[in-house]
C-alpha cells in the first residue's frame, strides 16, 4: 500500500504516528503530560476520517470536533470559543486537521472499499459533487433559506476561482483535495489568531496535512503539510 502512495505523495506516514509524534514533542517542549494536551479535529465527518482503529489518535478525554463537509472548520469562532474552556488548567490544545482523499489497494485515487462493501465508492462523495459544481457552467449561489446546501455551496464559492487548474490536472479530486486543505488551514489559522478566547497562557499548536484514506482494515495514512506552535 505505501509503495502506491509514494505515487502521490513524497512524505507520509500513518495518522498513529503523525499524531502521537506531535503529542510527545509538545508534551516535551512544553514540560507537561500528554493527558494536558487536547485535541480539536478538523476532518471531513466521513465515518473512514472518525474510525479510531484506523485512525489511532492519541485521546484520552475525546476530540473537539470542528469539521463538516470535506473538512472545513464550519463550527467557526462560536464553536472554537466553546471549545477554549475545555483546555486543561496548565495545559495545550493541538488542532489536527485537513482534507482527505482515499487511494485504493489497486492504486484508484478518490476510491476506497469501504468494510461491509463488494465494491469501491467515492472516498469523499460530497467533495465529488462539489468540484462537478465548480467544473460546470452552473451559478453559484447560496440561498438564505435553504441551509440543507450551504456548506457544499460554500466550498464550491471558495473553490470556483481555481477551476481552470482542477480542470488542467492530471488527477483532478488529486488537485481539488490539496486546494481544499489551502481553504482549511488558512480558516483554522485565522480563527485561532483572531479568537480572543484563546488568548490565554496555554500554548496552541497545529498539525495539517491530507488524509489518505484505506481499503478496509488497512490504516489512514497522513501526507503532513505543518506542524508548529502558533503561539
């Protein structure tokens, strides 16, 4: 499976080993226990991206769940100040995030076999539809009234000025997934800085990367992009 990956991505790792290396050198950096930092994710809210057998995140008092669709932190400043009192006293917050893409055991990308099915289906079916919508001629508009759409519009708003370049690529979900985690990175960081509830003395840290999701049992692999401290 990881020889099929390296077709895609230079660096990665499994999503175990992406997230506990970053909880010990914080815990190290900042001389605290790993059971001070918490975690707040950022994921698609697909069963593959919440499946702790295939993710193995290092929780131990849950996860603040910041994602919807394809991984866009749409619980914004709201969300994120509810989740600033849940910071253990004298501890850290580390937000993990990013898009993700599956790449079958026969090297199909944007496809993974999901346990109890025959066959391979969109890994991000939502994400699909929305790069059809930002490929096609259609307008894009969101409507006030009908929120059953929204965050699909929303994507599809942020993503229509870069349709020339999903459509010149040779794997366009490839394309389209790496430009959607520019979307959420650049969210999650404006959030953070702009949040005047995380202004505390705890420090703050972020991991971003592309989820690369399995067939099966197989484990979700972690292409990182960052990791630092943000203050």
């Amino acid at each position: 499976m990881q020889k099929i990956i390296s077709q895609y991505f230079n660096e990665f790792s499994t999503m175990s080993e992406a997230s506990h290396t970053a909880v010990v050198e914080i815990a190290e950096r900042e001389g605290i226990e790993m059971d001070k930092i918490i975690l707040a994710t950022s994921f698609c809210f697909d069963e593959l991206n919440h499946h702790q057998a295939k993710m193995k995140l290092p929780i131990t008092q849950g996860t603040f769940i910041m994602g919807g669709l394809a991984g866009f932190p749409f619980v914004g400043e709201i969300g994120l100040t509810a989740f600033a009192d849940h910071i253990p006293d004298n501890g850290a917050a580390l937000f993990i995030f990013g898009s993700h893409i599956g790449i079958s055991a026969s090297g199909e990308v944007g496809k993974v076999k999901r346990v109890g099915q025959h066959r391979h289906t969109n890994t991000c079916g939502a994400l699909m539809l929305v790069q059809e919508h930002v490929l096609s001629s259609s307008v894009h508009k969101i409507d006030p009234v009908d929120h059953s759409g929204f965050q699909a519009e929303f994507l599809a708003l942020r993503l229509s000025p870069m349709a020339s370049e999903i459509r010149k690529s040779e794997v366009p979900i490839l394309k389209t997934t790496h430009l959607v985690y520019d979307e959420i990175e650049n969210e999650i960081l404006k959030l953070i800085i702009n949040s005047k509830n995380l202004q505390g003395d705890f420090p703050i840290y972020i991991l971003g990367g592309i989820v690369i999701n399995t067939d099966e049992t197989l484990p979700n692999y972690f292409s990182q992009k960052v990791f630092r401290k943000v203050r």
